[in-house]
C-alpha cells in the first residue's frame, strides 16, 4: 500500500502506447476528482510512479501541469499536495455551474425529443439504483452523465464547452455530498425530467436552478 493512500489495485498500471504524458495526468486528475487522493494528501512523485507503472518524469510533469490549474499545490521544501479547495472557491465554481445548468436545462425542454427524454429517464433509472445500492462511485457518475445527456440536448456547443470546463470540478465537489442528497437528488431530476417533457422552458430552469443551488448548499452544510 502506498502511502499516498491508495488501495491496491485502485489505479490499473498504465500501458506504453500512446502519450503517456497526457495518461498520466488524466489518471491523476481521476483520482483526485473522485477523491481516491484526498484534499491535502501528500502526494509522491516515485510511489505514484511505481503504482502507475511509468517512470518519474512524466508524474513530475503531470503533477506541474495540475498545480498550474489548481488541482495540486507545489510547496517549496515539501512536496507535491492535491489541493484543499476552500469555501469560496466551491461556492463561487457551484454558482457559475448554477447559470450554466439552468440555461441548458431551458434549452432542453426547447430541443428534446422523445429519444432524448429517454435516455435520461434510463440514466435517472440506474441513477436510483445507485442510491438504493449505497454505490456512491455509480452515484456521482451516473448524477455527472446525466447532467452531460441535459447539456448535450440544450444543443448549444458554446454553452457546452463552458460546462466541460467546470465539470470535473463539479464531481469533485459532489462527491463528498452524493450520499447525503441521495434519493432526493434524483426526485428533483424526474421533476425536471416532466418540465422538458412538457416543453415547459419556464419550468425546466427553476427545477434546475433549485436543484444545483439545494446541491451547493449541502457542500457548504456538510460538515453541520
């Protein structure tokens, strides 16, 4: 076991194809994003490289690209550590993913079809799985592909390519709440499931707006 924390067999070792440089760094950012590394773990450059089966330089190289953009702070003397996000931070990321979210949920009771409000009921079936399961990891994915399928509807690239600028920050911050909303996140995704069925734009964005709002508040209750 290493101590960075990590579990056995928590990150497959990675193969020689392909830019290594860039698997790596996503390997890392995954693991921070689902918080497999912790906020403010120490983080060792020649125990992750052993445990991704790569040499150092490409982990160095991947642990300077992410404290460039604030997923790992580089401290002089110290080490490499994922970074603590703090309050500000998150309230200010969730509150742009507030705008976002319920612009796309309006376009998305404008543009669905049928075979679009399909595919989130499914998503909103195993989503509900998930819950009833205790599987947070399914959870958080399954919250995060369904979020994806309401932006892929809304039909707007832009609007699109803003959300993935802030999606895997999203997931880093719902994960630490996805047990506590639970079952009622996905009560309020069927709500806002009906909205876009009835083509009600109206509606659709106030569901949206509560439900990443009720999500923001929880982070910042968590630890009540």
């Amino acid at each position: 076991m290493l101590s960075a924390g990590l579990p056995q067999g928590t990150v497959p070792r990675l193969e020689r194809p392909g830019p290594l440089r860039e698997r790596v760094y996503e390997a890392l950012l995954e693991l921070i994003t689902t918080r497999a590394l912790q906020p403010g773990q120490h983080l060792v450059e020649s125990e992750l490289a052993g445990h991704l089966g790569v040499s150092r330089q490409p982990v160095r190289e991947a642990l300077q690209r992410l404290n460039t953009e604030g997923w790992v702070d580089l401290r002089p003397a110290q080490g490499a550590f994922v970074h603590e996000p703090t309050e500000d931070e998150a309230d200010q990321l969730l509150s742009v993913r507030t705008l976002l979210e319920a612009e796309a949920a309006r376009l998305a009771a404008a543009n669905a079809g049928s075979a679009g409000i399909t595919a989130l009921e499914e998503l909103c079936d195993e989503g509900e799985r998930a819950v009833a399961a205790d599987d947070v990891d399914l959870a958080v994915a399954t919250n995060a592909a369904f979020h994806a399928k309401v932006m892929e509807l809304a039909g707007n690239v832009v609007l699109a390519e803003l959300a993935g600028q802030v999606d895997r920050r999203v997931r880093w911050y719902y994960t630490p709440v996805a047990r506590q909303r639970g079952e009622q996140s996905w009560i309020e995704h069927r709500e806002l499931i009906a909205a876009i069925s009835a083509r009600d734009e109206r509606r659709a964005t106030e569901v949206m707006r509560a439900h990443t709002e009720h999500t923001r508040r929880t982070y910042h209750e968590r630890e009540s």
